[in-house]
C-alpha cells in the first residue's frame, strides 16, 4: 500500500464522517426548530415530539432549507401564532447553534 491510497482512503474517511455530522446537526437542529414552534403552538409533550418529527421528514421533500421554513411558517400561521419568516430563519440559526454543541458534545 502507497502513501498515496493510504492518504487517500483517511480523505475519503474524513469526507463520510464530516457529511455524516453535518446530516445530523441538520436534523436535530430542525427538531429544535419543530419543538420550538410546538411550544408556540401550545402542543402537548407528545404533540410537541410528533411535530417536531414532521419538521425533520419536511427537510427531505427539497435540498436546502425552505421546506422547513415553508412547514413551520404555515402551521405557526394556522395555528394563530404571531410571526414572520424572519423570526424563524433567526430561530433556526440560534437552533442550528445549538445542536451543534449538542452533537459534538455527545459524540465526546
């Protein structure tokens, strides 16, 4: 075995578990995005933890996130709740925050 095909398998290594962490701050930030509009919303714990479900499943109709924005806007809307886009993409920063921490936190 080369230095090369040894350095190029820990790239390809290093490229699996970074996508892999990434795939996984995104969806736990959105479940931080689900339990907090829940919250708004006035659902109960085991509606909350549904919900919250639903906003991660919403991240898989479309790359990036606008499906999630889209999901959370329109349910917050409907349920009566007070807010704007801007409010939600700022929630969602402030949650992608934190599940980061959370993520490395767990994986320490």
């Amino acid at each position: 075995m080369t230095q090369f095909d040894d350095r190029e398998r820990a790239f390809e290594a290093k490229f699996a578990h970074d996508e892999e962490m990434q795939f996984r701050i995104i969806a736990r930030r959105n479940k931080l995005l689900g339990l907090w509009a829940a919250d708004k919303m006035g659902l109960s714990d085991v509606e909350a933890n549904a919900y919250a479900s639903d906003v991660v499943r919403a991240d898989f109709e479309h790359a990036g996130d606008e499906d999630v924005i889209r999901k959370v806007l329109g349910d917050l809307t409907s349920a009566g709740v007070d807010t704007d886009e801007a409010t939600i993409r700022e929630n969602l920063g402030h949650k992608l925050v934190e599940a980061r921490r959370q993520i490395i936190e767990a994986s320490n």
